[in-house]
C-alpha cells in the first residue's frame, strides 16, 4: 500500500481521541462497576446466608470478602464518579490526619479483600486433606471469626506504609513524601507478594487434589459430588481473574512512577494518564467478580441462588396480590 493511501493520527488529534474516549467511557467506568458490585453484593448476602451454604467456611469468607468489596468501591471508587473534573479525591483534602487516613483506606481495602480471598484458598487447601488432619480444624465456623481478625491484622500491618508515607504536599494536596519508596512497596507488597502467595496456594491446593483424585473416584456418588461442591474451581477462577487485573494495574503504575519526572511531551503525558486512569478502574473488578464467577463455575451456588431468588419472586407477588 502506497504511504500517501494511509492516514495517520497527528498528535494533537491524539490527544483529542483519548480524551473523548475519557469523557465518554472511561469517566462511567466507576459508575458502571459500582451498580456491579451492589448487585453483585446482594446477590452474595442472599446466596451465602442461605441454610444450604451458610454453615460453609468458605462461604463465610467469600461473604466477608464481599462485604469488604462493596466499601472499597463506596469508599474509593465511587467518589472519582462524583470528581469528573480532578478524578483524584486526595488532592482536595487540605489537613494532614485525614490525608492519611485517606491514603490508608485507599491501601488498607483492596488488600483486605484480596486477604480475604487467600484465606478462602487455604480453607479450600484444608477441605483436601484426610479428616483426621489437622488443618481441618480450621474449617470449622468457630475459627472463622478468629481467623477473619488475624486477616484484618495483617491487612492493617503491610498497609501502614501509606499514611507514613503520605502527607499534604505543597502544590499537590494530599500526595506522597516519598514516592519512589511509597511506590517500591505498593508494587512489591501488593502486586508482587499478594498474587504470588495465591498462585502457590493454587498449586498447592491443585497438587493435593491430584492426589486425591484416585481416592475421589473411588467414593459413591454421593460423595463425589460432595467433593465437587467444594467450590475448589470457583476459588482457582477468582485468584487468576484476580491476578490478571492487579497486574494489568500494577505494570501502568510502575511505568508511571518510574518515568513521572521525566520530561514527555504533551501527546506522551496524555497517553500516560489515560492508560493509569483506564486500568486503575479495571482494577476494581476485582472487587465485583466473586458473584458473577461464582454464578457461571458453581453448580451449587446457581442452584442456590435460583432458589432464593424463586422464592422471593414468589413471596413479593403473592404479596402484591394479598394487598390488592
């Protein structure tokens, strides 16, 4: 094809595209996985709470997680919603305590939640080993709750680093003191520690399934689809959905901590902020995908649902019926 046949962005028009594409689509996006979420949410509280899987140990997780999921996305997503024209809600905050504690949230949430769901994988590790084992025993409701706390510990120490590395910056709000090390720390606690621990978990759990698998064969059927509920797919799917969307975020992030101060032209700054904006929203799916993944990987938890869902179908128009 000749060259003087093709057409070719000028720069500036460049910068106009992203910037429609901004406005347009990606400004909705905390919107759009917010409405997600809440549906997701109930879906979850309606599902998990259910006699059939309530008494579960993962379920408790799964529903902790979610609970958590639904305040991040309040907390830190949606308010970039209600700040189309800044899209940074720390840059408004003029005093220093609720700087912090605001950049503590922003870290604390999300590692929470992916806690949470690591806490799921080592319960659904457990549920492979004999039952004489004792690594069962945390499988029972009554550690649940200790256990939730522990995970809300470590959540809070390998997020203290935000609120000491943050502060109210001259010209810049609320903003970090140290971004080089602030940023080092995100990426290594965050991005590289958490999603590493869950895929050893997977193969763990994975290995030791395996193992089994000669014994599960040989069981009644009662028993295999006992095992098959164990919602072992549903955590595999979660963890590598979840992987692939803090590592989307994670590499935009370190490229752009490690190049802000570098002198780019305007076209090459516009490209670096969409590219941050866009995949920081993505980020959040990872805060609306457990109802949805559980939905399409779980026999039980779309049985499950289906029947509350019936249930309080039939019982809203029965009674629509009874008051007219």
């Amino acid at each position: 094809m000749s060259l003087n046949n093709e057409t070719y962005l000028s720069p500036s028009s460049i910068v106009i595209v992203l910037d429609l594409i901004q406005q347009n689509f990606v400004s909705q996006l905390p919107l759009i996985i917010t409405i997600l979420g809440l549906l997701g949410f109930i879906g979850n509280s309606l599902t998990f709470l259910h006699p059939t899987l309530r008494k579960n140990s993962f379920s408790m997780y799964t529903l902790s997680g979610s609970f958590v999921d639904i305040i991040n996305l309040f907390v830190n997503l949606f308010p970039i919603y209600l700040s189309p024209l800044t899209g940074n809600v720390q840059s408004t905050i003029p005093i220093s305590w609720v700087c912090k504690v605001r950049l503590f949230v922003l870290v604390f949430l999300p590692q929470l939640s992916m806690n949470l769901l690591i806490m799921s994988l080592i319960d659904r590790y457990a549920c492979t080993h004999d039952l004489t084992s004792r690594i069962r025993l945390i499988l029972q409701l009554k550690m649940v709750p200790r256990l939730i706390g522990i995970t809300i510990l470590i959540s809070s120490v390998s997020s203290i680093y935000s609120p000491i590395l943050n502060d109210i910056v001259s010209s810049y709000g609320c903003d970090s003191t140290q971004p080089i090390i602030n940023g080092l720390l995100y990426i290594l606690i965050h991005g590289i520690i958490t999603p590493l621990v869950m895929l050893i978990l997977v193969l763990l759990t994975y290995k030791k399934f395996k193992q089994n698998r000669h014994r599960v064969m040989l069981m009644t059927r009662e028993k295999r689809i006992f095992f098959r509920n164990h919602f072992i797919t549903t955590a595999f799917v979660q963890v590598f959905v979840t992987s692939f969307f803090i590592l989307q975020w994670i590499f935009v992030y370190w490229y752009f901590t490690t190049t802000q101060y570098k002198t780019k032209s305007a076209e090459l700054r516009a490209i670096d902020s969409f590219l941050l904006s866009l995949t920081n929203n993505l980020y959040y799916i990872i805060n609306i995908k457990s109802f949805y993944l559980s939905t399409l990987t779980s026999r039980v938890f779309r049985k499950t649902f289906m029947t509350v869902l019936t249930r309080l179908v039939h019982k809203t128009i029965t009674l629509f019926y009874w008051k007219i």
